[in-house]
C-alpha cells in the first residue's frame, strides 16, 4: 500500500506538487499575457543516441569540407602570388631592357652628335685651308702628293669581313625583337634558327648529286612513315623528322651526314645543329624534286632540237627518256610513253595550276592519279636532270590503288585494256563530264560515231517465219550515236597451214582495207549467247588525236591466241574521208592524219611477251624507240614492219584534204614513171 500511494504521488501533476502561492502565481501570470500565446507548446521530443550520432558525423563532414576548401583557397592565393611575383619580375627585367636601349640610344645619339662637331669642325679647317691658298703658308712648295692604292683584300679577310656583317646584322635583329620593332621577340632556340636561317654552311661539300634520286615514294627508311620525311644530301636515304629523337637526327650522328632536305617544303637544314641553309646553289636539286615549267618554256618544247646534258654526263632529249621496268610494268610504260607526247595531254600537266585547284570528295583516291600522272610527265620533260633516266613508282603505286590491283607492276597486262582503264579515270578525276569540252581527255581524244544494229533472224527458222520476224519492231534495224575515245579494228584470222618450206605463213593487210570497218557500208557480225547482231559503223566527227587499237589477242576457254598479221600502214597522210558519213563531209575542213606513237608488242601473248614504243620528237622530227631504260634512234622504213598494237595520230589542221592529195599526185606519177 504504501508503494501505490507513492507511485501515485509521483504521477500526480506537476502544478498539484506545486506549493499554492507559487500556483497562484503561475495563474496570474496566464491572465496578464496574450490569448495566442496561450495555446500549448507541443512537447518537445527527446533525441536518440543514433540521431545524435548521425548529427555528430555530418558536423565532421561540414568541417571538413569547409577545410579543405579553405585550403583550395590558400592555394589559389600562393598561386596568384607567384604570378604576381612573376609578372614582377617580368615587368622589371622589360624594364631593364628598355633602359639598356634607352642607354644605347643616348650614347648613339651622343657618338653621332661628337662625329658631327668632328666633322664640322673639319670642313671648316678644311674651308679656311682653301680659302688662304689650301693650307700653304708663304715661300712654301705645294707638292703633288698621289693618294695612297686601295688595299687588296684576300679571300681569308673577305671571309671575315662577311661573318662579321653577319654577326652586326644578327645583333641589329635581336636589338629589334627585343625592343618590340619587327616580329615578335625570338623566346625560344628553335624559332630563332626558323627565323635566321644561315647562308653559310661548312658542309655543302658534302652533298653527292649522284646518289639523289627522289622518283620512288616518300617514306622513312626506317619507320615507313610519309610525315615529316627528310632526304640526305650524302647518301640519298630518306628519315623522318629532325628533332633530337627522330631517325634523321640520329643517322646525322651516326654517320656524320650533316645536309638534309624536307621533301614537302624543299628547305635544307643542317643536323644536328638544326638550322636552315640558304643557299642559291641548291636550286638544282630542288627543281630535281619538284620541276616547274613557265608558259614560253612550254610553248619552246614542241621545237626543242638540241640534246640536254644530265649531271651523269649523259645526253638527251626532252621527253625522250627511258622509263624503269621495275618487274613486269613495261605494258604501262609504253602507254604513259606514249602518252606524254601527246602535246594538249602534256602542256595540260606540266601547268600543276590546271588541276590542283580541282576538288574531290574526301579521301577520294583519284585525286592521287591526276597528281602522280602529272609529276611523271613533268620528270619526263626536265630539262635539268641529274640522269638521262626515270623510274615511275609513285606512279604505278597509284595505278595499282584506283584499279583496286587489276593493272599490278608485278605481273604482265594488256596495254589496251590499261590504256582504256586510264583515259577513263583521269576524265572522271579531273571532274569531266558527258560533254565534249568537260576535261583534256574528251577534248583531245574524244570523236562521235554512228552505230547501225539490226537482229539476225535463227539460222533454222523457215523462210516464212523470217519474213514474220523481219517484220517485228525488234528485227528493225537501229540508229544510234555514241561518242568513242579509240578505234577497234579486226584483223583477218591468220592460216590454219603452212607453206611449202613448213614455216607459218605471215599474212599483211593494208590499212584502209581495215578502216573499211567505218565506212557505213560493211557490216560485221557480233554473237552473243542467243542472239545474233549485223552492225555498221561510220564517223560524224574526228577526234584531234584518234587511236587505233588492233585486236591481236583472242581468248578462249583454254590460253590466249596472237594474231601475227602485219599492218602496212604510211607513217602521215591517212585520210579518213570515206568513213564520214555523208551528211558530215562538208562540215569536215580536215580529214588526214600523221603518226605520233606506234606500239608494238613481241614474242608469245602471255608469259615472256614484251613491249615496245615508236615516237616522233617534234623537235628534231627523228623517230626513237624506247624499251623500258632503252632508248635508241631509228629509221621511219623501220615502223612498219612490227606488230603494231596501239598507234596514235594527229590530225593534221595544217594543210586540207585536197592540199595534202595535190601533194600526193605528183609523188605517184614519179613512181609510175619509174616503175
């Protein structure tokens, strides 16, 4: 009983534990305040020992992100301190050096200022002198005294005279950078070897023009990179860079080959002292590199008659020279032979301002040909080669990328089928189009034709089912006209038997009886798996340049078969009147041509066969015949006797038709007279 009554005491209200004048005091003191305040507090909640644990963690956490960005901001100041400090220093060594020019300047000043008075004092000695008889007091003798000889300097005190202009003209710059004149100020070793390139280099005795051949691809010999590639004047390797850890600079230490040329700049430097050389004698090498040919230099190559000497000793003529067979490529060097004398293609391509501003698609690959083809053409052409020869790498490697490895230096093609491939291409990378003037390849090669086609009824057909096809829309005979870069024409098949002494027989066609495939009149048969054509060919208009293709190869299911027939063929005056067609003889003025170029291909068609190429140089209009690095002169009576493959000929807009056949009459009377 007596734990319940204290328990209950202790649960009782605290204002029934109060004494009654402290109770008393409590309710009058509710009365005097305000009705709002009157309302209850609600109670306040006791906190937990895990609340007052995460209260505790989240205080560290705040101090100490408040630490460390007070220690962000400390850094911060320590930093914008060293700035200061070093724009301090900045601003009193500039300081300084103004000073410093201020001083030089005044001393300047001052040294001209006392020359000055020098001088004026001198002129007027000199004045007063003249005035009272030049200085001569009375019973004095005036003698002629001559004035002393001019001293001879010798090449040593020449020498030194230079290095010191040299010396005064490098401090006149610094003095200039340093005072803010000119360019910006040199701050670092690299910039001022860029900016003060040296005209006098100790090692340009060392550079050997013999070994410089700059025709095959631009890589390091080391890391087969196309950055950045430098030539060595000494042994002619290529390398890459010219910093302190490239393969240049290493191989100038290793071998103590010191001249090097970038092949993308054409700048010689010095390794590895690393500075610029500038030098007009070496001029030669970089036009070996990079020719570039004037507007009268190539008007001047159509009459170019005298030989060139190349620094081997060796003589040529412009664009006579042989081209590299670097494995089997010899069916593209008669074709790229063949066609750098052709003069529109060629005065094209030694201008690089023609077709460098043509643009491309990105990473397009035929824009690589256009530029490859034309800096073979202009290695070609050079009139200041280092040798009578040229190796067309760069650009079979270019061949063998747009042809996805159709037409390889490593393996024998067909040149027709490489001459199509390459007519072809260079009009689409020179951006041409269906129109005659798009690009130089229509304009110089590019003639019209028109094409007759009608179907031939089946063999075993009755004759009145063939009255019955004849009279269908589809075995009406077709005109069509198409434009043509070259001429195919058929040989006649050779005998299937030998003559009498057991040799095989070599048959010879004219070759207007060949071109009577164009006249519009005779018509060929053309086969295809089911059906068969008849077709006619005649001309509407004559190409600049026409080239004539002789199909020589057939092949069957088993190997290629080679037509040996000889073509007879004059070398000028092949007229192609009769294959115009009617309606276009009287618009036609010119109607003759004349051989440029003739082809020829030997031996058996695959494996051991070789080619050949005829040109005339219209400078000294001789004949040469070049086989890959073979070059050599030869009689006109000696064309026609090869197997001729491909022939190019000019049309000749000098004289008309009927002036070229009054020519004619009398040379064929004489010969009937004679006969």
């Amino acid at each position: 009983l007596r734990m319940t009554s204290d328990s209950r005491e202790a649960s009782a209200p605290v204002e029934e534990r109060m004494p009654e004048d402290d109770r008393s005091t409590n309710r009058k003191r509710e009365r005097d305040e305000p009705r709002e305040n009157k309302s209850p507090s609600p109670p306040t909640k006791q906190p937990r020992k895990g609340d007052k644990d995460r209260d505790r963690k989240e205080d560290r956490e705040k101090d100490r992100k408040k630490d460390e960005k007070d220690r962000k901001a400390s850094k911060k100041d320590k930093k914008d301190d060293k700035e200061r400090e070093k724009d301090k220093e900045k601003d009193k060594k500039r300081s300084e050096k103004d000073k410093d020019r201020k001083d030089k300047d005044r001393k300047r000043r001052s040294r001209s200022r006392s020359t000055d008075r020098k001088d004026k004092r001198r002129d007027k000695k000199e004045k007063d002198n003249n005035a009272n008889g030049d200085g001569i007091e009375e019973g004095e003798v005036k003698e002629d005294i001559p004035p002393p000889p001019p001293k001879v300097l010798t090449e040593r005190e020449k020498a030194r005279l230079q290095i010191m202009e040299e010396m005064r003209r490098r401090e006149e710059m610094e003095e200039a950078a340093a005072s803010g004149v000119g360019d910006d100020p040199v701050w670092c070793n690299k910039k001022a070897q860029e900016e003060q390139p040296s005209r006098y280099c100790p090692y340009l005795d060392t550079i050997d023009r013999t070994v410089l051949d700059f025709d095959f691809e631009k890589l390091c010999s080391v890391s087969l990179s196309h950055l950045n590639v430098y030539a060595c004047m000494v042994c002619g390797k290529y390398f890459q860079g010219r910093g302190t850890n490239t393969h240049a600079y290493t191989h100038s230490l290793d071998t103590d080959h010191r001249v090097f040329l970038n092949l993308q700049q054409l700048k010689f430097f010095c390794l590895p002292d690393n500075y610029e050389v500038v030098d007009p004698s070496l001029d030669d090498i970089k036009y070996v590199l990079k020719p570039h040919f004037s507007d009268q230099l190539v008007k001047s190559l159509n009459g170019w008659s005298r030989p060139v000497r190349a620094y081997d000793d060796s003589t040529y003529y412009p664009g006579v020279v042989g081209l590299n067979n670097i494995k089997e490529n010899d069916y593209e060097n008669v074709i790229l032979h063949a066609f750098s004398h052709v003069p529109p293609l060629r005065d094209y391509f030694l201008k690089e301002d023609n077709y460098a501003g043509i643009k491309r698609p990105p990473g397009d690959k035929l824009q690589e040909l256009t530029r490859r083809f034309g800096e073979l053409i202009r290695k070609l052409w050079n009139t200041k080669a280092f040798k009578a020869h040229v190796s067309p790498h760069e650009m079979l490697q270019a061949i063998v990328l747009c042809s996805e490895k159709k037409f390889q230096f490593t393996k024998q093609g067909d040149a027709a089928e490489f001459m199509n491939f390459l007519l072809n291409t260079l009009h689409q990378a020179l951006n041409g189009t269906s129109k005659t003037n798009s690009s130089i390849v229509y304009k110089t090669f590019r003639g019209r034709m028109r094409v007759f086609t009608r179907k031939v009824p089946p063999v075993d057909a009755s004759e009145d089912q063939r009255r019955m096809l004849l009279q269908l829309p589809e075995y009406k005979e077709e005109i069509k006209e198409q434009p043509f870069l070259f001429l195919s024409i058929d040989l006649p098949a050779a005998p299937l038997y030998r003559d009498e002494l057991m040799q095989n027989i070599i048959p010879q066609v004219p070759l207007h009886v060949l071109l009577q495939k164009f006249n519009g009149q005779t018509e060929k048969e053309y086969k295809t798996y089911n059906e068969n054509f008849l077709k006619r060919f005649e001309l509407l208009s004559l190409p600049q340049y026409l080239i004539i293709s002789y199909k020589r190869f057939h092949k069957n299911q088993w190997f290629v078969e080679k037509n040996p027939t000889i073509v007879n063929f004059p070398i000028s005056n092949v007229d192609l009147y009769d294959c115009v067609a009617e309606d276009k003889k009287t618009s036609l003025k010119y109607t003759t041509y004349d051989l440029l170029a003739n082809i020829i291909h030997d031996g058996p068609p695959e494996n051991g066969g070789r080619y050949r190429t005829q040109i005339l140089h219209a400078g000294t209009n001789k004949w040469f015949e070049l086989e890959d690095l073979h070059v050599k002169d030869i009689l006109p009576q000696m064309i026609t006797l090869a197997e001729s493959y491909i022939q190019i000929w000019k049309l000749n807009t000098e004289k008309t038709r009927e002036q070229r056949m009054e020519e004619i009459a009398p040379e064929s009377e004489l010969n009937i007279i004679a006969n």
